[in-house]
C-alpha cells in the first residue's frame, strides 16, 4: 500500500532522469578554479548513474570506492569513524570533513545520513586545511544534491531486504519559472537488524529513521544566485552487536549483555548560499545553523555482569558564516582567491556512569581492601548502595577564524600556486561531576556514612597555526601532471569520558583519607589530565590525471605524511569506564593509490586501488586498512523490439579492505577480505525494478575491535543479503 501511495504522486511515465541530465557536466567547488581532473590533487569523482549502480546513498558507501577511504559498520549512527591514509579519529574532530552543497556540517555525529537525491560525490583525498578549512586534514567530502533546475519531477523509490529491512523514499522537484524552483524529499526507513543479543533474545542493532530536505533555489536578474536549503533527519536505533572474542578458540562469542543499549538523534540544518558575478572578481558567500540533539546508552563492560553502564546526552548548536572572492582570469596568467570563514559551537552535555553491584565489589572495593587488608587484617570497606551515579555535566563552546587565499601563475604548460591559511580557534570546558556513596570501615565504624565527592571547574585552550600549500602542474595534451606539498591541522580538545575516572580517584582518595590509609589512587586526578594537544601532517604528493582515450580515464598518486603529536584514541588505564584522546608520537604514512574508469560501448569497468604503509615507532597503527580496492563492471542491455522492458542493466562489485590491525602493539588483526556485490535492473519508461545482494558469499569477518576491562570485544561484519528495489522516475 506504502509504494502504491508513493508512486502515484509520480503522475505518468517518462523518461530516466540519469539519462536526462548531461553526464559530461562537472560543477566545481567555487573554492576551485576549473574541473578536478585540472586540480593538483587526488581526487574520487562518481556521477549519478554509477552513484545509482552502486547504491551509494551515504558517506560509508563510499569505503574503498575512494583508495585508502574506509569508513566501518560497526554498531551505530554515532561511530561514524573515518579513516584516510592510514589515519583517523574514533572521538571529537574528524579528520576528513563532509560538505553538502557547499555548506559544511561541523559535528562528526551528523556524518553518516541518507540522502535519496545524490548528483555528484566528490572527494578530495590530502590535506584541504588551506580552501576547506576545520576537519579537512586529510581530505574533503563533497555531496552535492540535484537541483530543480536542472530536472523536475518526481523520484519514488522502495526497497525491502531479506532481514526484513525495508526503505521508502519520495522526492519532488519544481522549477516556477526562470528564476524561481524548488524541490522537497522524504525517506523513511527501518533496519531490522542482524545479531541477537542473547540475554534479551532479540535482535540487538535494528533502527528506524526519518529524514527530510526542502530546498528553494533563486536567480533574480543581475546575475545574483541564491539557494536556500534545510534538512533534518531523526533515527532511533538499538544497541551494539560486540561480542567477546575467545582467544582459546580463536572465535567471537555471540552478543550477550544486559543493559540496555541503543542511540537516539535529531539533527537539523539550515543553509543560504549566494553568488554574485562582478566585472573583475566572482562572489560567494554562505550562513548555515546546524542543531544536533543525540543520547546514547551503553552497557559499557557488554557482558551479562553488572559492571557499569554509559548515557551520554548532548545537545549542540552550530553556526558557520563563509566569503570568498575569486578573481575573473580574463586572459591573463594570474588567477587569485582570498576568503574568510567563522565558526561557532555551544555544546552541553551530559555523561553519567553508573556503577553497578558487580562494578562496586570487584572494581572498586575490590582494589580499596586489598590496601587495607595489608595493613588491617581481617577489617574491611563496605558500600551500601547497590548501585550510585557518577553525574558529569559539561559546557564547551569553540569558536574559529580564519583567513585564507590561494594565488595561482601560468605559463605555457606549466602552473605554479600557493596557498596559505591563518587559522585560530579558542575552546573552554566548564564542568561539573558529583558522587554520592554511604560507606562503612569496620574496624572504627558502627553505621555507613556519607561520602559526597564534587569536582568542577574551567579549562581553556587556544590554538593558532599557519597552514602553508604549495603545488605545480604540468599540463599534458591527454591530461595533467602534479607535485604538492601541504600541511594538515587538526585542533585539540578535552577527554570529557575521564571525568568518571578522575571521580572514581578523587572519592578514593577521600575514603582513604577519612580511614586514615595512604594509597595512590589512580594516575588521572586533575581536569589538567583531559586536555589533548593539536594534530599537524605534511603531506608530499605526486600524482597525474590521465586521459589516454575518449573513454579511458586514468588516475594515480603517490604519497608520504609525516604525522605530529598524533591523536589516538586508547582507553584509560586500568579498570576504565571510557575512551580517551591522547597525543603519541611521530608516525608516518606512505603509499600509492590508483584508479581507471573505462566504458567501451555498453560496459562500464572502473577500478580502484590503496595501498597505506601508517607506523609509529615501527607499528602499523591500528583500525587503518593497508589496502583498499574496489574493482565494478556493469552492462546495458537495450532491447528496442521489446513492449514490456527497455533494457536491462547488469552489475558486479567487489570491495575488500585489508589487512587491519587493531591494537597498537599489533596483536589483533583482521586479514584482507573480500565482499562481492551483484544487482540486476529491469527497466521499461520510468520505471526501474533491481534485484540486489551484498556480500553474496557470506564472508565472516571483524568489523572493530576494543578493549573494557582487559577483555577484547569484536563487532563482526554483516552477513549475507539479499532484496528488491522499485524506482519510479518522472
């Protein structure tokens, strides 16, 4: 009934709206003067019909499609870790950053979504600190949706899968007139989930999202464009598939914890882009708001005990304000940009933990009378709460300038440029954590007493670096030639998870105070013990865009970073209840990425290949894969003498990723692994009816790893899947 409703708002039949549009034209970023494949960088560049082929409707689709790109499925909408080049960022900033049509979205939580409308995806592998400014210190993401007026009509689309997941999608496009269009979309969807969490018997990572965008584009006369868009998505989902690995067998044991799990998010965003043509210099300029409201509860030990359990509850405005002006060439051999950006973002979260009885006796008293069973035998410290709160509440806002510009000089075939990016950003951290336990120590008390632990405070940090480019390029009659080098920067921040560790240490050490006993608590005692210092690469690259035949195109790099004052992500010392960002040393990445699209009549064959070699200290560094490669070929069958279909579209892929080391001493690895991916198309007018499946030989393998309470967890890959797919397009 659902489809039947969608696909009526389409009207009649008509032609495909992949074949309507022109599949030779390229929009460019603003902040880049011509088409990538005339820019010194290496760059990922799919169109809508492959986007279509492929079924790319989100950042994590793009794994391995882009060389040394991978963004793992591992449990919830809130890991939307990203790893590039052998480097990436569990918690806090990124390091690659996502734009949708041109508007930048400032919270890594927002990254993964759906978007039903696709046109172009680009993305710019290497530092882009200098154009694209905050969390682009390796790389760039650019989504870039249909616009109104360019096609109207209507796009339906429904889709169900073998483990009952389903997914609806309606969008409509309007063009009023020459000057004024619009468009409007809706997608609603539901995940059923594949892994049982065997406490509860039921399925542990099934969701449900909505997401809407309306988009109103203007073009009044004298050469001013403005598009306004807003978008907002809600997704309630449940909890985290991660068993504990069995070393003695060598195996993942099933999920089975009993907390409760799951995440929740509402994100919104606003954006008003304009652009104005001037005699000598181009003109754009954008605003954006940017709302994101998330919880997230965990059962952080994931085992049947009552340890401890995580809710972290945030709630963060954002808003960006960019200009840019952009010399007009007229003939000459210079080509300029110069530009501003600001930022701002208001954060307030909570982050409680609650210890458990099991977490009580063996993390906690468990360590408190092995100290004073040493010096007091036979007396012992006592808890009468069976479970207490440990209550973190913070505020961080961080704001950002910057001023930036890229000057470029040609001769003949060469093109030199430079580019330079004065970037300052300022953060405070205003928080409080509280506890409350009754405790009882036998050998001097009669009756519990209270114990109320309060820990709160500022912290402040401020960062200001100079982001330098250099580049040059040699154009060839069938393509280019190019060598940059340029600095990446990834700002500091706070380890807001160690606040219930510092707690834990302070109400220790005041218990060990009140019984008169000397003993180290722990190492983190102060708020001076969050603070993490900033990220900077310098990548050095060498690369060409080859163009050897009208429908052959070839692209290739080679690449070394030398990382400083790295940011890794480890958990705490100890019996930790969180993660934390530290600094480690030097590392560095090296390696080589390839990629050839070739479409001989009705083929379509496109390669894509990354090899990273990423150390520190003579250690590959973890949850990075050292090799990516993504190889597709599709065929159209037309068939013209046919009343009931016009063509039908054939298609193979295979993605694999490997090998992936887990911990920093290099352990724990995943082997290279291989997911191959089929869809068959039917086609008649508007319709299109596909029938799918992904990792066609059900291959086993672990998608993310950790570590809680010296035990190692494992998120296994998805299995096998299969499903149907209507496309309805007029």
């Amino acid at each position: 009934m659902l489809i039947s409703v969608l696909l009526g708002l389409a009207g009649s039949p008509g032609n495909e709206i992949r074949d309507t549009l022109k599949a030779s034209e390229i929009t460019a970023s603003f902040k880049l003067s011509d088409t990538l494949s005339r820019q010194p960088l290496a760059f990922t560049e799919l169109n809508l019909r492959r986007l279509d082929r492929d079924n790319i409707r989100s950042v994590g689709d793009l794994s391995a499609v882009a060389p040394n790109f991978f963004q793992p499925r591992y449990g919830s909408h809130i890991t939307s870790s990203i790893y590039f080049r052998g480097f990436g960022s569990r918690i806090d900033q990124p390091v690659v950053g996502v734009y949708v049509d041109e508007v930048p979205i400032l919270d890594k939580n927002a990254y993964d979504f759906d978007f039903p409308d696709l046109r172009r995806v680009q993305v710019l592998r290497g530092p882009q600190s200098v154009l694209f400014g905050r969390n682009t210190s390796l790389g760039v993401i650019r989504l870039e949706t249909l616009s109104p007026f360019d096609w109207t009509g209507v796009r339906a689309a429904a889709e169900m899968a073998s483990n009952t997941s389903w997914k609806t999608s309606v969008s409509v496009f309007r063009k009023i007139s020459g000057q004024w269009a619009w468009s409007a979309s809706a997608v609603f969807s539901h995940e059923g989930g594949f892994f049982v969490n065997e406490h509860t018997g039921e399925r542990c990572d099934t969701g449900n999202g909505v997401s809407v965008r309306g988009r109103v584009q203007w073009r009044p006369a004298g050469g001013w464009q403005f598009d306004n868009s807003v978008q907002a998505g809600w997704l309630k989902e449940g909890g985290y598939a991660y068993g504990l690995w069995d070393a003695a067998s060598s195996r993942v044991l099933p999920v089975n914890y009993n907390d409760p799990s799951g995440y929740r998010r509402f994100h919104m965003m606003e954006g008003l882009a304009a652009r104005k043509r001037f005699d000598c210099f181009d003109l754009s300029a954008s605003l954006s708001w940017q709302y994101l409201d998330d919880r997230m509860e965990m059962d952080n030990d994931f085992t049947q005990k009552s340890y401890f359990s995580l809710v972290q509850a945030q709630r963060e405005h954002g808003a960006t304000a960019e200009a840019i002006l952009r010399g007009r060439p007229g003939g000459g051999h210079w080509n300029w940009l110069a530009g501003a950006f600001l930022f701002g973002k208001w954060l307030r979260m909570s982050a409680p933990v609650t210890f458990k009885q099991d977490g009580i006796d063996e993390l906690i008293l468990a360590n408190a009378n092995g100290g004073i069973g040493k010096v007091f035998p036979g007396e012992e410290l006592r808890i009468k709460e069976r479970s207490f709160l440990i209550d973190s509440d913070f505020r961080i806002p961080t704001y950002g300038a910057a001023l930036f510009g890229e000057a470029s000089w040609s001769a003949g075939r060469w093109t030199l440029s430079a580019g330079l990016r004065l970037d300052a950003e300022w953060t405070a951290m205003q928080y409080a954590s509280a506890a409350d336990i009754h405790y009882l120590f036998t050998l001097v008390m009669q009756d519990f007493d209270l114990l109320s632990t309060t820990f709160s405070g500022r912290e402040r940090q401020f960062f200001f670096v100079p982001v330098p480019k250099l580049s040059a390029s040699f154009s060839l009659d069938r393509g280019l030639l190019y060598a940059t080098v340029q600095r990446g920067h990834k700002a500091g921040g706070f380890n807001t998870q160690l606040f219930s560790d510092i707690l834990q240490n302070r109400m220790m050490d005041g218990l060990m105070r009140e019984l008169g006993v000397s003993m180290g608590s722990g190492r983190y005692n102060s708020a001076a013990a969050t603070r993490y210092r900033p990220e900077s690469a310098w990548n050095f690259e060498l690369g060409a865009h080859l163009r050897p035949a009208a429908r052959l195109r070839m692209e290739a790099a080679l690449f070394w970073i030398e990382c400083y004052d790295r940011q890794i992500t480890v958990m705490a010392p100890g019996m930790s209840t969180g993660r934390m960002m530290s600094n480690a040393a030097r590392s560095r990445s090296q390696g080589v990425e390839f990629s050839a699209a070739w479409s001989p009549g009705a083929w379509s064959l496109d390669l894509d290949y990354g090899y990273t070699r990423a150390v520190a200290d003579g250690k590959r560094l973890p949850y990075a894969p050292a090799n990516t490669l993504s190889c597709s070929a599709a065929y159209r069958w037309m068939l013209s003498g046919s009343h009931w279909l016009d063509g039908v579209d054939f298609s193979l892929r295979v993605r694999g990723v490997g090998r992936i080391w887990w911990d920093e001493d290099n352990t724990l690895c995943q082997p290279f692994y291989a997911l191959a991916s089929a869809g068959v198309t039917l086609r008649h007018g508007a319709w299109g009816v596909t029938f799918w499946g992904e990792n066609l030989t059900n291959t086993r393998y672990r998608a993310f790893w950790f570590r809680s309470l010296q035990r190692d967890f494992f998120a296994q890959g998805r299995p096998i899947q299969v499903g149907i797919r209507i496309n309805y397009n007029i």
